[in-house]
C-alpha cells in the first residue's frame, strides 16, 4: 500500500518520540530543578486538583529536664495539605496540500519536528506563571505566599546587576538549608551582563549530569559534550519569559533560585496525538493534549479556580504557603541588567 501524506505522523511512534524529545528540551527537567512526585499524579482519581497531606508537628524549644516531679509537655502534631492545580492544555495544527506543493516541503513533518520544542516552552511557561503567583509581581508582592523568600526591593534592597552578594543573600534566607540551591533561572538580558562581565563558568555535561572533574570549565571532552552555564556554583537556566517590571534602563528583571526538587511535577493523562484527513479540503491536521501538574512544594492553589489560565496561575490571591519557609526550596532576587 502507498504511504499516504495522513501516515507522515502516526501517533503511536511519534508520541514517544515527542515526549522523549521534550524532556531534552526542557531545562527546568535537566537541572534537576522539576522532579516527578507520585503524590501529585491524579491519573487514578481524576479531577482537578491533587491533594498532598502531610503533618507538621512543632519542634522548637529545648529539652526538657527530667524530674521525679514533673512530666514532659508534648508538643503538637497537627495535619495540613499541599494543593496542586491540574492544567488541561491542548493544541492543534493543519496543513493543506496546496501549502505544501507552494513550500516544496511537508508542513505537517516540520510540526513533528518542532513541537516538542513548542510544548517544552509552553510548559515552561506555565512552571513560571505558578512562580509569578507564589512571588506576586516584581517589587510588589507585600501579600504574596512567598514574600519571606525574596531578595529585592520589597525586603529593603535596592535592585542592582545580580552578583554574588545577592546569590549570598538568598542563601542566607534558607539558612541552614542554603547550601542545597543549585540552579538559577533569569532572563537573557541579565545572563549575558553576566557573560559580558565574565562571571558565567563552563563546565561539560555528558551524561545528563554536570561533569565534575571540569568543573573548572578548561578543557571541552572532544566529542559529544554539552556546554553547561554556571554562575557562582549554580547551574544557569535562561528563559525570557520570567517575570519582568519597567522599561529601558528602570527594568527590572526576576531571578529564581532552586534547591533539587523545589518544584513536583505530576500527570493526570500524558501526552495525546490525534491525526485527522480532510479529504475534501484536502489537508491533514494534527491535535496534542495533555493534562499535568506543576507544583512549587510548600504551596497551596485555590481550590476554587479549576484549570487556571495563566493569568490565574499569576494571581497571588490563588496561592498560600503551607510550608516553613526554611522548607521551601525557592527564592526570587529582583536585579537590573547593564545591558538595557
């Protein structure tokens, strides 16, 4: 039989292929910094949104002195749960044969070979709008769940180029637990300030994990190796779509800094692909949908606004913080760029 132009994508090669694909892309996954969370998998019980209990018992305070007169005061235990929102998101794409005879290509098979890019960032953005939602807006986020965890000019600074100070300065936040930061995301304008200033170091990723004996970035293996931006030991995840405030010279700019894990990944259903012939108007389309939950642990979302938009996701009114803060591995420094 003929292969037909419907048969370019089949769903079930090109749905693995695509997934596979994805998580390469995806430099939130490649970090470390999103982790897949069993508690935050609803594909069993459907719904909305995930719930994950947990106890929280207090544990300040010395030891008591044991006396033949005295007994002990317990301290108390009492439960509360993390909220996960599901988001349902879907997309589709069509070619008509014409398109494809005019471009001297196939349409539907560059789709296949960039939509994992398409959904890598979609995803993404969705991760950074919980982030805007936890944080609130830049510089103005008196009321948001995470206001304890920011260096910028809400707690008294006055935004400047990122620099080790404020790397310092967020690690403090977490105390003890400062050590445990490992990446940080920013906006492209403040990565390459960084690199103009030469602060960015190269170290080789070859295995899927930064390779430490070239920590010191000096010498490239000779084949196959990846390139992996640090700055002050953190590993650098750029994105333009973290959260920005002003214009020209006055922008400010987000960064977010993470420990391992500070954000829960889930799934309620993985990704779909549904292919469809016109053959009448004579063209192919193509649906994706999948339906996943991103979760900064240490959070609650409403449970009243299902399936958030992203501007749901952005609104501080939609998340508390359920967590000690010392708990929760996430801190965002607003700085500004010599570049604008």
């Amino acid at each position: 039989m003929a292969t037909l132009r419907s048969d370019i994508i089949i769903p079930e090669v090109f749905t693995p292929y695509v997934l596979e694909a994805t998580t390469q892309r995806d430099a939130f996954l490649a970090s470390g910094v999103v982790q897949p969370m069993a508690e935050l998998n609803a594909s069993e019980n459907g719904g909305d949104f995930v719930n994950v209990p947990f106890f929280t018992a207090n544990l300040s305070g010395d030891f008591e002195r044991l006396t033949d007169s005295s007994s002990l005061t317990p301290g108390k235990i009492t439960a509360d749960k993390q909220v996960g929102v599901v988001l349902h998101r879907g997309r589709a794409f069509e070619s008509r044969d014409l398109a494809a005879l005019a471009a001297g290509s196939d349409p539907m098979a560059a789709i296949g070979n960039k939509i994992a890019d398409y959904i890598a960032n979609q995803r993404q953005k969705d991760l950074l709008s919980c982030l805007a939602g936890v944080f609130g807006a830049v510089d103005d986020n008196a009321s948001s769940a995470f206001i304890g965890l920011t260096v910028d000019g809400a707690s008294g600074d006055t935004p400047t180029v990122l620099g080790p100070r404020q790397i310092v300065e967020a690690k403090a936040i977490l105390g003890d637990q400062g050590e445990k930061l490992t990446a940080i995301a920013m906006h492209p304008k403040v990565y390459y300030d960084l690199m103009e200033r030469r602060a960015i170091d190269m170290i080789y990723d070859n295995t899927g994990a930064p390779d430490t004996s070239a920590d010191s970035g000096s010498t490239a293996p000779a084949f196959g190796s990846v390139q992996v931006p640090t700055f002050m030991g953190l590993r650098v995840i750029v994105s333009a779509d973290v959260q920005t405030t002003g214009t020209g010279s006055s922008t400010e700019y987000a960064s977010y800094l993470f420990t391992q894990g500070a954000v829960g990944s889930g799934e309620q259903l993985g990704l779909q692909t549904e292919t469809d012939r016109d053959i009448l108007a004579k063209s192919d389309a193509m649906s994706i949908d999948l339906h996943y939950v991103y979760h900064p642990i240490g959070s609650k979302f409403s449970t009243s606004v299902a399936n958030p938009t992203r501007a749901q996701l952005e609104t501080v009114g939609n998340w508390t913080k359920v967590y000690e803060t010392n708990n929760i591995g996430i801190v965002r420094v607003t700085n500004t760029s010599n570049l604008d």
